[in-house]
C-alpha cells in the first residue's frame, strides 16, 4: 500500500530502537524501464514511465533478497512510477507501507529528458559543458545538481529523525542516491560523475545519532544474478 507523505518527524523519543543503534538508509534505484538500456536521461518533467519487464525482474528479486536479510523495517520512495512500482513489489513482499517523500524525486532535466547524452551533446554543446562543470548550472528549462543536493539532504533528515535507530529502504533515482553518497562522503560535487549506480543496485548509508555517516556499500548488484 502506497501512503502519502507526512513532512513532519516522528516526535522524540518515539523510536524503539536500542540507544546507540545506528540509521541504516539502503539505497535502491529503481529498476529498468525503456529508456534505462539505451541510458536517455528519465527525469522527474518527463514522461514518468514504468517499469519494463526486465525492471519488473529487478524489483522482485530485491524484494526476495531483503525478505532474506529480515532487516528493512520502513520503505520510503519516490513519488515517480518507476520508483513506486519498485517499492511496492518490495513492500508487498515484507509486509510493509510505501511512504512517498517528494524530496527523492530524480533531477528535472527540462529539454534534455528522453534524450541520450550524444543528442544533448549535438542539440546543447554549451549547456551539457556547463552542466559537467558547474552544480549551479541547469538544463533548458531544468533543475541544477544544486538544487537536487539541497532537497535530498533535506529529505535525508527527515528520514534520520523519523526512523532514528532503524533501517530504511530508500527508493529513488540516479541523481538523488548519488547525493547521498556523496553527502555521506563530504565529497565534492564532480565526485556525482565519478559513481556508478545501476538499475536496482543497493547501497547502504549508516548514521551515529550525531548525523556522521559511514558508507557501508555501493552499487550492490549480486542479488541481480
């Protein structure tokens, strides 16, 4: 079941985890759709499409593996389709809600959406080399790397209040779980060019209860095999 977002913190004191237990965020892109194969950028202005087939492989077996582990006690997504379908397959599997957060939603890249990275290269020579250099520069009609970082991180902590001590599944998009390990790092923002994060991967972000993050993994995808 897919419930609405509350952008209020669970009250103080409400979680059940030990003291000292850390905030385990797992980082799961979304599976493949259509467009993932041929690697078009998908943002959050375009067409909103749904999961392929292969992607609709990907979701069930992660679901499979996290019922495994036992370990995900919430599941947190994207309000795009491909990213609720995800999260749902998984949710179904372990007996859990979906929460959306608006916040994890994937970067809008404007006129550049649907488009591979050669065509926006011929259309938008000057805007693709801006966008690779700078986290303040925007596709046509689009959204900057900036402004993705700012609402993710804020995203980040409402999830650390809400679901302090416990670990969470976090359904999203290339863009925003590349913020997070980015953050987690404190790296700068090129490093966003330097990561690789398929279609369903997993990686795992833990937080101390003063907010320090530690990496645990990245760009899991033996459960795909």
């Amino acid at each position: 079941m897919t419930g609405a977002y509350d952008p209020e913190p669970a009250p103080p004191g409400s979680s059940t985890a030990a003291p000292g237990t850390p905030t385990t965020l797992l980082l799961l892109r979304h599976g493949e759709t259509a467009l993932t194969p041929h690697k078009r950028f998908s943002g959050s202005g375009g067409s909103d499409p749904s999961l392929s087939a292969a992607g609709r492989r990907q979701a069930e077996a992660t679901a499979a593996m996290l019922a495994a582990r036992g370990t995900v006690q919430a599941v947190v997504a994207s309000p795009l389709r491909r990213c609720r379908e995800t999260a749902e397959a998984v949710a179904a599997r372990l007996g859990l809600d979906v929460r959306i957060d608006e916040g994890l939603r994937e970067a809008d890249f404007g006129a550049w959406d649907g488009l591979t990275s050669a065509e926006v290269r011929q259309r938008y020579p000057d805007e693709l080399a801006a966008w690779l250099r700078s986290p303040t520069a925007t596709p046509s009609g689009g959204e900057s790397f900036e402004n993705v970082a700012r609402r993710v991180a804020l995203s980040r902590d409402r999830l650390l209040a809400r679901y302090a001590g416990r670990t969470v599944l976090v359904v999203s998009h290339v863009t925003p779980v590349r913020q997070l390990i980015r953050l987690a790092f404190d790296a700068p923002p090129e490093a966003l060019f330097r990561m690789e994060t398929a279609a369903a991967s997993v990686s795992t972000v833990a937080y101390d209860a003063y907010g320090s993050a530690s990496v645990r993994s990245l760009n899991d995808t033996s459960h795909l095999r």
